[in-house]
C-alpha cells in the first residue's frame, strides 16, 4: 500500500461500502507498528505498540468512522448522533464536518477529557452534557436514533466494526504473520470485537496461519467483564473506558472464547504507572485508558502468562494530548531560573 489512503481504499476488497458512495475520509489508519524495547526486556518477548493515537483525530475510532460516515451519507442521512466518552464524538464531529453532516453528541457531565470536548467544539457538533454516565448516554442515542430522522454511528452500528477491523489487517500485514498475544483496553468492546475479527478473517482466508489470544483489560472500578456483571457506578480516572454495561459484551466474550485469550483489570494505580513508563520508557504519550492494555501486559508477565520469545501487540487507543489534566495532574516540576548561563548549569548540576 502507498501511503495513507483511507481504510476503506487501502481494503477495498475487505471492507464493504455501497459501489457508488462517496467515501468520507480523512486518509485514517496506516498508523505506526513501533517496536517497543523496554517493555521486550520486561516481557521477555517481542513487544509492539500499534499507536492509533496517529490517526487524524488522535484514537483509533476514526477508522471505523469513515465507514459509518459513507454508509449515513449514502443513504441520504442528513444528521448523526453518538454517545461518547470523548473520542467517538471526536471522530463523529470531525468526519461529520467533513462529510458535511450535523453532528450531535451525547457525554456525561464532567467526565470528558478537555482536549476531546475541544474537538468536539473545534469541529462545530452539537455538544449534549447529560447528567448521567457513558451507559445512560448511549441509552438515550439508541432511544433517539430509533425515533427519528438520525443516524447511530456509536459501534453498535455494524458498519463501525468492519472499519475498525482493518487494524488487525495492518498489523498482520506489517508482522507478515499474526501475533501470538494480542491486548488492548476494553470498554464499551467494540474494539476487542473488531480486532479479532479482522484476526479471524485473515487465518480464515490463509494470509494469516495463526490467530493471536486476545487479552482484555478493564480498569478495576469499571470492570463488568471481570466480574460477568454490569456495573451500575463505573469509576476509574481512565475516562474513555468508564463504561459499566458494554455493548458488544457478546462480541468480546466470542473473541475471547474463540481465542483462548483472557479478560482481566488494572487498578488505577497500575494504569497510571503503565501510563508513565510508555511516555518516559518508550517515548509514547498515550491517554490513560491506553495504557490499560499495557498495565495488563505487565500484570501478565508477572503472572507468567507470556511465553519467552513471544510477538506480543499492544494497541494504544488514543493520544496523551487528549487528556492533558491526567498529564499535569502528576506534581510538575518546573524550575524558575534567571537569564543567566550559570543558573542553567547549576539547575542541572553540571557544575
Ligand atoms: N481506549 C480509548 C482511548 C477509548 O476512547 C475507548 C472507547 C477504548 C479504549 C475502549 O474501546 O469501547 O471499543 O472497548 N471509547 C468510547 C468513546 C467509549 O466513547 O469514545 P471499546
């Protein structure tokens, strides 16, 4: 493939839109394989971060954007709407502009990071605080797409799955071989169901001889998966993944079922200190509920649940600027200092 066409271009064949639609995209997915060398070391295996926080709104919701957003615009919708713990209506927003789409989404009350309710303002959408949770909000799109002239574009619109899947694509394509673990934080589970569907149709079509386990991870005030039961009051400082009843809960049982894999949580605790080590360890600066999946990587290797040698994915979901009071939160150090040569060298103890 050449360059970064679009999901939908770069798996024409794969990836199903009505002959004559108009494709919206914002030239989505490509995103880096990123060799990760501190965590090989700790893991005892080849670790890989898939970084979706390079795709044009900074999470990898936009790949199954531009599907959802071709299907609404082909069949003439004239408006959307989604609920979101900021990155769907991040994406929902920006390919809505672009699609020349009103857009309209759903978040709870205060529990959106600033720079994703500073795309939703940038990109023009109609921004609805509901004063209740991720679970109430999505109620309340489902309730409304039902009702009217409005079209769903949350993941529990199929089409989004089937963009989303094209990550797996890539990772297959760049490895030229499946991985043998695979983890990824879960929420609402659109994702984990995505990934392995796009794993399960390569191995099925033979361009792929094997499927990766595929590791959940849920942080632990929020974790129903964990537990087999919705959670009525999810917590946890990783918005984007404090979801208390997941849609695709049947979709990622499968994926977990059919691969052997496992779900499991990490305290906030954890997820913070995964959180600091990928941007201080690997130079990767992903949002907290990112770092999930890391978190659980790590736990695993302690648990000695990752074989030696193994080729291990990890997919971290969304950009560190997304939620920039998680990253200041941490005591900043920052040093006043006079215009003055010797006051710099002795800041850094060079003298
Ligand atoms: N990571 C990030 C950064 C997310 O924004 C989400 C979901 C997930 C992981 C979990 O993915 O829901 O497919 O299991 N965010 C949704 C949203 C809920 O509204 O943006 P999932």
């Amino acid at each position: 493939r050449a360059g970064r066409p679009g999901v939908i271009e770069a798996y024409r064949d794969r990836v199903s839109i009505p002959a004559d639609a108009r494709v919206v995209t914002l030239h989505e997915g490509g995103t880096p394989l990123l060799p990760a060398p501190y965590l090989s070391d700790r893991a005892g295996a080849s670790v890989y971060l898939k970084v979706e926080g390079a795709n044009p709104t900074g999470s990898f919701k936009d790949r199954g954007m531009t599907v959802a957003m071709t299907h609404a615009l082909h069949e003439g919708s004239k408006a959307v709407i989604c609920a979101s713990t900021g990155n769907t209506s991040a994406s929902a927003a920006a390919y809505s502009a672009r699609a020349g789409l009103t857009c309209a989404v759903l978040v709870p009350s205060g529990k959106i990071a600033l720079g994703k309710m500073a795309q939703a303002v940038a990109y023009g959408a109609r921004i609805l605080q509901v004063d209740g949770n991720f679970d109430d909000c999505l109620e309340l799109a489902r309730k409304t797409a039902s009702e009217h002239p409005i079209t769903l574009v949350n993941s529990v619109n199929p089409v989004r799955i089937e963009g989303q899947k094209t990550a797996a694509f890539e990772v297959c394509d760049e490895l030229g071989r499946a991985p043998d673990l695979h983890f990824l934080p879960v929420g609402n589970a659109g994702n984990i169901t995505a990934y392995w569907r796009g794993y399960a149709e390569y191995a099925a079509d033979g361009v792929v001889t094997s499927t990766p386990r595929m590791f959940g991870f849920q942080a632990a005030g929020a974790a129903p998966l964990v537990s087999g039961e919705p959670v009525a009051r999810p917590e946890t400082i990783a918005t984007a993944i404090r979801v208390g009843s997941p849609a695709s809960w049947a979709g990622a049982v499968a994926a977990r079922d059919a691969s052997n894999g496992r779900f499991g949580a990490v305290t906030d605790e954890e997820i913070l200190a995964a959180y600091r080590l990928l941007a201080r360890r690997e130079g990767v600066f992903v949002e907290p509920a990112s770092a999930a999946g890391v978190a659980g990587l790590l736990t695993s290797v302690t648990e000695g649940l990752v074989p030696p040698g193994s080729v291990v994915v990890c997919t971290v979901t969304g950009h560190g600027l997304k939620d920039p009071d998680t990253a200041l939160g941490t005591p900043v150090r920052v040093e006043p200092l006079p215009v003055d040569p010797a006051a710099v060298a002795r800041a850094l103890e060079l003298v």
